[in-house]
C-alpha cells in the first residue's frame, strides 16, 4: 500500500473522493493507496454512502479535519471492508495511545471524554474496497446535537506529524495483513 | 456469532482444533461460531499453520491457556482472515485496558512490558476462515528463548470471567463488523 | 432472512425496489429480507431488468397483485440469483398445491390451467442479489396477448392470509438452503 | 451441463463418487455433468459428507437405488450448492407429479405418504459444487428406524425410463437457470 | 464463446459497445460473446476505460477499424480481464505470423516496424469482463503523435477474410483455456 | 512477482513442487513468485494433475529441463490460472523468436520443427494458483512415443542465460498484467 501525504494545500471532502481510482486520477496512485490531506468536511447528500444517516438526514461536516481515503483493490467484499475500517480505527487509537490521549474506539468511532472525535465509512465500488475516516482537527462547524472534540483540544499541535506518523502506522498495519495473509497453510 | 464458553473442563489444544467444523463437530454449533475454552497447547508439528514456524522448527506450547477458537463461514479469504485476526487483537487489547493492564499489540501478538501474553493464527479452509488465539494463564512451559507472561502475573486471577468478558466482547466486534456491513451503499 | 408483511397498505411496484438495499432505505431491515405488500405493478422501462423485455418492448403490469421483493447478501452472483429465484417459485407451486391448486411451473413462471399467474425477475446489485416475484389477485390491467389469472380466480380470496403463509414458506426455505449449506464437510 | 445415463450395468454407491472431477475421471465428462446410474447403497464413515450424520453415527444404505451425481463448476460455494440441491429435489417431486405420484418434499427430502422416498447430500470441492441424489427402488437395505418406499411400490415400475425422464428434467432445469442467469442487466 | 462477424454493414465504435450485455442487447447473442465488426473509431471522453487516457486527455480515433467486442461472464475480476486480454493480443500476433507479418507486442499493444497497429483496453462490469480490441486497416484519422500502420499498409487487403481467421482464432483459444481449465484436479 | 533464478545447484522435478507454498517453504518467498530451475523430470502418479494424462496412464519425464513453478495468490481459479498459463506460453515462444527460433504454440505446448519442446499444467490449491512449465534443455529420457526437441538442439546452449532471460520476461509479463488491472474504471 503506497502513503501519499498532501502537505501543500487543503483539500476538502465532500464525499466524492469515496468514489473508486480517486488516488490515481488524482495522484497518479497506481494500486492499493492511502492519501491523507486536511480541509473542511462538508458530505453531499448524493455522496452519501451510510444509509442510515440517509434515513435520519443526519449532516456530516466540520471545518477542519485530517482526512484518511483508503482504497484496497484486493477484491471488493463489504465485510472486508468492514474488517479493515474497524483495525485501522483501533490502531488511530494506539497512536493516539502513543501521544499520551486515553481514546475509547466504539466500533469505527473514537471518542475522548465521551466527546467524538472522529467519522468513518467504509464500503466497495465494483472493483475495490473504499474507506474514509476524518478526525477533527479542532471541533467547529459540527452538526448541532454532536459533541465532538479537536485534536488541539486534546494536545496535538502538530497536525502535519499527526498526518505523517498516522499515515505511517496505518500502511504498516494493512501490510502487516497482507505479509501474514500469504505465510499460513491452508486448513483442512 | 454464537459463543460457548467451556467451563466445565479443560481441553488441550494440539492444533486439530484449526480444522472446519471443528465447533459444529464437537460441539453441535452451526454457522459462525467462537469457542473459549482453557488447558494445555502443544501444537503438533503436522497441524502448524504458520510456515514461518514450520520453517524455523518452532515449539509452540504453554501449560496453561485460554483458548479461543474462531470460524467465520461468510467466505473463506486469507486477507479477510489475517484482518479479523488483527481486529480481534486490538480488541483483546482493549478488555486488558479495561482491567488497567498496559498492552501493546504487535499485529497479532500482545506484549505486556516487553513479555508475550499470547499466540495466534489465522487461516483459511476450503469452506470457510479459521482462527486460534491463545493467552497464557500462567508463563509456564513455554518453548526456551520465549520471554512470556501470563494473566495471573498481570493480576488477572478470576480466568473464567476474563474468558467470559473477552468472549462477549469479540463476538460483539465481530457482530459490529457484519452489521456495518450491510447498512452501507456501494460507491460508484 | 427477516419477513415483512406490509398489511396496512398499498404500495405500488414500478421497478425501482429492485435496487439495492430497498428494504434497509424504505423499512429499517438490514441484512437478508423478504417485504411482502399488495399494489398495482407496472414497470418503468428504465428499470426493467430482464433484457428480452425491453428487446421486445414488453409491458410489465397488473392492476392489482402480491408483490416479494427479496435481498440476498451473502455474495451478488447471478447463478446464485437464477437458481433461488426458481426454487423460491417452485416453494410458491407446492403452497398453491396445499391450498388445492394445481399449478405448472416453467422456470420462474406459474401456471394454473395454462394461464399465467405470475412475473419473477432475479439480477444481482453490485452488493446483493435481487428478486422480484409479483403474483395476481385479479387478471385485470395485463398486457395484450398474455393469458393471465389471478388469485382470486383459483379461489384464494384471503389475499393476507395468502401473504403471510408465502411469505412465511419462503424465509423457511431460505433459512433450510443456508443452515444445510453449514453443516456440510468439504469432499476433495 | 452434460447428462450420462449409464444403462448396461450397475454401479454401487460408497461415497466416493462425491469427490470432485469423478465423472471425467470414470466417463471422460469435461466441466458440468450430470450422471445417472442404479446400484446399491452404503456409504462409508470416511465418505460422510453431512456433519449431523457423522455425529449421530446414522448409516445411508440402501439395496437399489437410482443414483444421480451433479458437478458444476461454475464456482464452489456452498450455498449456491445447496440451493440447486433444492431446486433439482423439487424439480424431481415435479416430475414425479406427472407420474400421478403426489408427494411432500422437505428441503431436500422426498416423501410419499410420509416415507422417504430419498437421500440427497450437497457440498463442495476447492473448484467445484457437487451432489448426490439417491432414490429408493424398493425400500429394502434401509437403516432401521427409517420408514421408506421405493418407486416400485408407489407404480413406477421402468426403471429405466424413469432415469432418462429425470435426468433430462434435472439438465432441462439446470440450463434454465443458467441461460436466465446470462440475460438479465445488473441493478443499481 | 460464440462468436459473430458483422459482414454486412459498418458499426462505429464510440466506446459505448464497452458495456455489459452489448452483444444480448444489439444481437441477441447470450453469454460469453465476441462480437467482430468494421468501423470508424472515435471514443468518447465519457466512455473512456483507461484512467491514463483520461489524465492525459488522449483521442482514441482511427477512420477505418476492425473492431473485436469480447465480454466474458465467468467471473468479472480484473486481472483476469487483464490476462485474457494479452492471451488475445498474443494469439492476434499469432495470426499475423501466419500472414507473414512480423509483430512486435508489447503488453496489449501490436506493432510492426515500430508502428502501432492496434488499440485495445479490458475491464469489468459488475457481471462480465469486456473488452475492446480495435486493429487499424488504414493508418488514416489517428491522434497526432502516434505512428501508425494499418493491415493495408503490411499487406492483408482481403478484411473479411482477416476478421473471419482472427475471429476464429481468439475463440478457440478462449475455448482451450476453459476447457483446459476443467480438467486438472487441484493441488494441495 | 519475486523471481528466483536457481543457479548454484540442480533441483530434479517430481511434481510435488506444485503444491502450495512451496517457494515460501523451500526458498522463504513469500506472495506470487516464480522459480527457475534445472533438473530431471519425473512425475510421480500422485503428484499428476492432468486428469487426462492420469486417464491415459501417460509418463512425463525427461533427463534435463529447464523449470518454472509459478504461485499467485491473488485468488486461486482455474480459469485465470489457465489463461495466464497461455499468456506465459505465448511470451515464451516471444522470447525463443529474439533467439531466432520459429515456433508453434498449441495452448500450452510449445513445438518447434513439429517437435515437442515443453510441457506444463496449471491448477489451484485452495489459496493460489500454482503453474509448471517444463522446457527440454534435451530431448533424452521422454516418454516412448513423443517426438521430443530440446533447447540445445535448436542452438541455445547458454541454459543460464535462458534461465535468466526468461524468468526476467515472465515476470515482467504478469507485472504488466497486474498493473493494467488496476488502471481502469469498470463499465456499466
């Protein structure tokens, strides 16, 4: 899985990046990748891929956050991608861990003093596994009834090291999966 | 995900248990299954999963050990396998938290200041995915060379409830994993 | 597979609940799942599915008919689909056979007396498979040329009673075909 | 897929006819085959495909029986094989309706006036789906404790016709599923 | 594989013939199909297959073309399309040498002296694997900057025979992969 | 795809190289891999995976070979493994034609004068796909019957070289393969 940290501007997200091959007609990213930037967090409506914020006409927005989109070509099936999102999520929190900040992970959330921090979403196109998480840089332009909480409110200053030290841990961990997935024998 | 906790005896674990159907066989549970159960690990050399250890002519034994024995029958993929495997660590990670012990997680391995507390393995059959993790109750007759440590040397001395608390809590990742599953539209 | 009988109302069927996770967006049901529900059935060409059809320009309407709609997402493959589609139509002929009625299956269609009873389709979303059986109360409404018959017309007049044993006759056969397909060893 | 009725001389049922590729092997039948045979019955432990067998010790014997073994390669899964298994058991219940025989199928057994009429297992290879069928000719070698029938005391005396008109309605009956499979345009 | 040749009329290509059921909507052909016609070529932006083409903005366009439309429904899975798609191009090389005609291939692209012969892209469609082989028969209306030659310019003037011979020859040789592929058993 | 040119030793082919994992085991590659060798031929019965070659009791041996075991993991089906099979063949008879050597590629078998020069057979484990090709450095010790060519007989006599040459390009074919995979948008 090929790292891409966009360093020199701010991208924002408003959902269409969960669209299959974004990384390579963006970046020229050929393959498994991750591409992390940082903007606002407005979703349109017609990219949203949760049907029960669809349902609940929830809006996902915020005016700064990290922005994590994943795409793994391997073979696109939902629980992998399920799998997969929950992993990644669990070892932000390690990370987290690392920086000194006691996080609790609920499923593919990560909250700090109950206070979220993060979102998330993961499924297929027709050919890959596709996944987003955001985390909050600083907990502002939030739909109303969320309490959420920002990265600098809970320390980390450093947002371009957050970035990269995550983005690093993040591809470590998925080629982890892929190394072990190919040394075991078949079970009868 | 149906669970059984085995607590009213001890089973040794030498490998076999990694084979299909080994709950549906021994113990009449159909579908997707995790047993726990606790004794002795002596792996036999013609049921090692990992070639690695084949490779390397590793022992893999403990005297005392909860065992969990996983099947996920939706399809049987090694990356899938290998994520769940990860996943499923993580989460073991978090219950440990839960009893204030510091871990940390080295893909599918816990440290507890630099000791192993467990082993695993995660593969496939032809008809579904199979895993093994165990966690030593106490470090004793572990192969040479292997600094270990068990549950009791941590504190933790209650072994049915942890086997209770950290069974519940994995099936309920695992149920969290298929849910999200199916409540997501595909991307284009 | 989880049953819905819409008793306390009618819902037209115009194509559009063929898409994907129809009834998670329209009823909060997620996963596998049957809705049964009575309305008038008349399919917009942009949404049929059968491509003879629309070579043919073929019409697809009834004034008045018991609608399944059902969503399968083990895994999206059109032999799969095809194959459950003319076993849960074959499920229909032997629940018409308790009520006294004589039927003749072709494939995925229904005849009483030579008269057709019924219209299936099944295709795959890129996440599910996806069926649509629509079956006559009265034979009014149908297109020119199609010698059609109705529930009502074979003396089955409780038409809710009618959609509760089908609906019910159709999640058991389901649920058998997956249960079986689990307790099975894999032959060399 | 292709049918082989094997008319000039019987051929026995120990188990092992499950096993994948059997029919190229014995008759030179490359890819999807059906074959049809008549001999006796008695399946071996090692054979034993169904798990609830194996664990209640039950024995599958019987003196006469029209045999039917499918393969289909179209891909190995195992709900895909026990839905077809469904569908060709209803399928034969069909049949044995244009016999004047009325008969109650559940799952993938066949009564007649409540005796078993058959025995039918469904499973897979690593690269195929395979199935046997067994219908009694008279119901003589039968475990005790089961009360069956043959097709020679419920009328149908040509045996050998009545292997041709199955065998033909069980192809009949695959292709369909298969050409249907092929026509159908995918769902959003 | 069934195969057609259009000999009595042109067909242009813009890119549309790349969808799935192409040849079941325009011929009635269903199933694995090859489909060969002549024609101009000039594919729109918004048919385009190849994201490289797109970044690039590149004109896929020729006067005079001889078209090869494969779809495949085995199992749609990219880098079997992949595959398949150079096995074609190799055999198409094949062909040539049989005219007498030194090629040079280089991935899925044919050259003779240098100079570019064909064109061609594969890929999947949520059922199928399709793809487009396109051969110049006159070097005339290609994108500035590509040097290129066409069957005239190297000596094959009889067309309709040059599509009956290389139709002929991608079929069989579809056909020997399938064939091939249904008779070895599996490794362990 | 790693490569490993075997150079230092001689390694005889008795067919158990096709089994999975072998070039983890043997070498500590791990993923899709090819591995070139040189060595006796000789096919144990047990280990034969052509089924018509086991039907016709065929031998397949040779005193000399260059050969070529091939994993890839990226999903164990036969019909890839066939076709990628062809496609490494084709690339084959390319490199033989820089070597000025005309031949003639029948599926998977190379001739050269009409003579046979190779053999190779592909299949599946349950988690990979696993390939020989067998190419006679001469034509002594094949089977009685079979009119045989090796390399030196038709003027290659640098085997290492040959080894080299065509390891490099086999590699090079299936990354390019790979690669295009993962360069194009699916189709509607």
């Amino acid at each position: 899985m090929e790292v891409l940290i966009v360093r020199d501007r701010r991208i924002d997200y408003d959902g269409s990046a969960i669209q299959s091959h974004w990384a390579y007609r963006n970046f020229g990213i050929l393959g498994n990748s991750l591409v992390v930037f940082r903007g606002k967090c407005n979703v349109k409506v017609e990219e949203m891929i949760d049907i029960e914020d669809l349902r609940q006409k929830k809006e996902i927005k915020s005016d700064d956050m990290v922005h994590y989109i994943i795409e793994v070509f391997d073979f696109p099936n939902v629980l992998l991608a399920s799998a997969l999102q929950k992993l990644f999520i669990a070892k932000l929190c390690e990370v987290l861990a690392d920086y000194g900040v006691k996080t609790a992970r609920r499923g593919d959330d990560i909250y700090v003093n109950g206070k979220k921090l993060s979102i998330s979403i993961a499924t297929v196109s027709p050919v890959s596994i596709k996944m987003h998480i955001g985390i909050n840089v600083e907990a502002n332009g939030i739909p109303e009834g969320v309490e959420a909480v920002g990265l600098k409110e809970i320390g980390i200053n450093d947002i371009e090291g957050f970035m990269e030290k995550t983005g690093k841990a993040l591809v470590e961990e998925f080629n982890k999966v892929k190394r072990d997935s190919l040394k075991v024998r078949w079970a009868q």
